[in-house]
C-alpha cells in the first residue's frame, strides 16, 4: 500500500506514526516545505536538537527507523507550487490513499482537486482552535468534495438572533479563549481518529459517516459536554461550483484555479 500525505506538523507526524505501522504499508511519499522551528517543540514528537531542520527529512527518518522496509520518499515542497505538480500528481497516480494534515484552505482544495483527478479515497483533520474538539473528514471516489463539505458546513451554522459563539474554527480568532493552541493531548486525539479512519477507509470498511466533529470539552455556545461525536453524512452537491453536475473530475489547471476563486469567495461571504 502506498500512501500520499501532505503535512507532517505536530498533528501529521502522529497520523504518519500510526499509519506507517500498518504491515501492508510498503511506501509513503511526504510532502512538507516547512523547518522545525522552537515554539514546536512542545507539541511535536521531534526533540528539540532537531530545531533547524526540515520537517520531511526528519519524518522520512522517523518512519525508517521504525520501519526500514517500507520506501519513504520526502518531498519538501509547497503541494500547491505549480512547478512541483507533474511529480506531485505523478505520486498521486499510483497511491492507494491520501492523507492531508495541513491547515491552508488553498492547500485543502488543491489536494482535493488531485486526489478527485486519479479518484483516490483521502482523509483530512482539523483540530479546533483551544483544543476544545476536532474534525475528520472522509472522502471517496465520486463523492462529496472539499468544496461540498466546506459549504454544508457553512449553511448548518446558527443563524438566529443570538450573539455568535466564539469562532474556534477561525485561526486568526481574537477572543482569548479561541487563541489559546491546542495541547498535544487534543492534538494526538484527533489525529489518531484520523489515522484509524484512513486505515478503514483504504481497508473498504464502511464508517457510517464522512465527517466526524468529537467535542474534547465543554465550550460555551459550541458543545454543552466533553467527548461527544457527531457524524455527518454530506453529499455531493448539484451545484457545486468544484465537483457539481457540470464539472468533471480532470478539470484542466485554469478551471481548477477559477473554481478555487470562487469556492473561497462563497465561503468568505457566507
């Protein structure tokens, strides 16, 4: 089995650490541009001697210590670079699932737009802001895309005339409770959910849901108790402006960066 994951940040390392543990696992590509940097270190599996270095190279060398039989090829590049596509979407041809740990929306829609190209299965997760919960989100061949899942997700908000709860989903949230990181403990939750549901996915076996949204603990305005799932089944939208009716799954580069414009245009609007 091969695995494409983009991210290995103190949520990512986790799900590759699970993951890369799975006997049929034979070969994972990383993709990952960014350096291990001080204020990391806390909610990261790296020591801190390893401040300075690039991510990838000290993930591919994680799982190679753990697994020298499995093939790790560490890519550290931005997955939206248009000079890295070819090889990018090359790796994605032949792998069997993708994995995305990153909290870019761009990046989100870009690795959505690749894995729906070669319809690959692919799992995401998002961890709130505080560490009060956290998504994971499941996507298969012909399904709901990112843009789909984004929007539902949108349209289910409140929209009574009651002040708005903190935002724990905005990262740029000013309200101090919506502002302070989430730990490592809420992180490696998610994560492993994550993990274990990309093994299910890519095993076939059914999970009842393609979103699912644990409370860790009791916010006011968001989630009245701790350790609370919540599944969602989210559909493929008609009209959606990525994947509706009227598109296809290999829409050429300019259509995909249209789409992207507008579908982060919607969202901000909505």
């Amino acid at each position: 089995m091969t695995i494409f994951q983009v991210g290995v940040g103190s949520g990512g390392i986790v799900v590759l650490d699970l993951v890369m543990r799975e006997p049929t696992v034979r070969k994972i590509v990383l993709v990952e541009p960014d350096v291990y940097k001080s204020h990391n270190v806390h909610r990261h599996l790296f020591p801190p001697s390893d401040v300075g270095q690039l991510k990838v190279k000290l993930a591919a060398e994680w799982v190679r210590r753990f697994r020298p039989d499995v093939e790790v090829v560490p890519l550290a590049v931005d997955v939206t670079d248009p000079i890295h596509q070819a090889e990018l979407y090359s790796h994605v041809a032949v792998c069997d699932l993708g994995v995305c740990a990153v909290d870019s929306e761009s990046a989100k829609y870009h690795i959505d737009a690749m894995m729906r190209k070669h319809r690959k299965p692919w799992t995401m997760g998002e961890v709130l802001s505080g560490g009060i919960g956290g998504w994971v989100h499941r996507f298969v061949p012909g399904g709901a895309c990112y843009g789909c899942l984004a929007s539902h997700l949108q349209r289910a908000m409140p929209t009574d005339n009651t002040p708005p709860p903190a935002d724990y989903a905005d990262p740029n949230a000013t309200r101090p409770e919506t502002a302070i990181p989430a730990s490592r403990a809420s992180i490696s939750v998610i994560a492993s959910l994550q993990a274990l549901t990309s093994l299910e996915l890519v095993a076939g076996k059914e999970a009842g849901f393609s979103s699912l949204l644990l409370s860790l603990a009791v916010a006011d305005g968001i989630f009245t108790e701790a350790l609370r799932p919540y599944r969602f089944r989210i559909a493929r939208t008609p009209g959606c402006l990525v994947c509706g009716v009227d598109q296809d799954d290999g829409l050429s580069g300019e259509q995909l960066d249209v789409a992207l414009d507008q579908a982060l245009a919607r969202l901000a609007h909505e």
